[in-house]
C-alpha cells in the first residue's frame, strides 16, 4: 500500500510555471505506476500524464503534450510534473495516483488505471 502526498499548487499568470510534487510513502515505490489526473469545476476528471514504475515510459494527454514533463525519483519516492506554457484552461484540482505491478509488463490501459490517490493540489492559471 501506497500513500500519495501532492504539493506544489498555486496562483500563477499565463505563460508561466508550476511544479509539482507527489511524494509516496511505502516501499517498492518502483513497482508503481504513477499518474496526474486534473478535475476543473464542472467537468470531469482527466488523465493529463503517466509515468512506468522505472520512469521509461511516459505517455500524455494531447492538451498538455509538449508543454508538461512527467517524472519521477524512485530514491525520494517522488514524481514531478513540470508545467510550462500555462493556460488559464489549465486550472483544476490536481491528483497524484499510483497502482503497484509486480512485474515490468504492463495492460494497453496502464496510463489510466490506479488504485491509490492523494489528496489533490489547487493550480489556478490567471489570463
């Protein structure tokens, strides 16, 4: 079992930048896929990046591709997500979550399947 802690959040102009942090408690946190889903008011949950257990693989939303960098330090139980080019559309809750895979195979579905979730952390992009 995993706990998810995100930081990071915060008020920031379009055109700017945020990273955040998701910070895992437990072991094995290698074995864990790890994913940021956003939620605006009134729209539903979205998955915006993933990353595999050993942090080869990464895949992203079209929205956020070539703008947000997914990343993780498995020696600090940590995964980033780098924001650059910020738009206001890009305010919403965002989410950490992680699902644990005992070998290095992964389901089609891997980006979007998780187990465990942290708590969110407000990002709000100003025009």
């Amino acid at each position: 079992q995993v706990q998810l802690v995100e930081s990071g959040g915060g008020l920031v102009q379009a055109g700017g930048s945020l990273r955040l942090s998701c910070a895992a408690s437990g072991r094995f946190f290698s074995n864990y896929v790890t994913g940021w889903f956003r939620q605006a008011p009134g729209k539903e949950r979205e998955l915006v990046a993933a990353i595999s257990g050993r942090g080869a693989i990464t895949y992203y939303a079209v929205s956020v591709k070539g703008r947000f960098t997914i990343s993780r330090d498995n020696a600090k139980n940590t995964v980033y997500l780098q924001m650059n080019s910020l738009k206001p559309e890009d305010t919403a809750v965002y989410y950490c979550a992680a699902r644990f895979y005992s070998g290095s195979t992964y389901p089609q579905n891997w980006p979007y399947e998780y187990d465990y979730w942290g708590q969110g952390t407000q990002v709000t992009v100003s025009s």
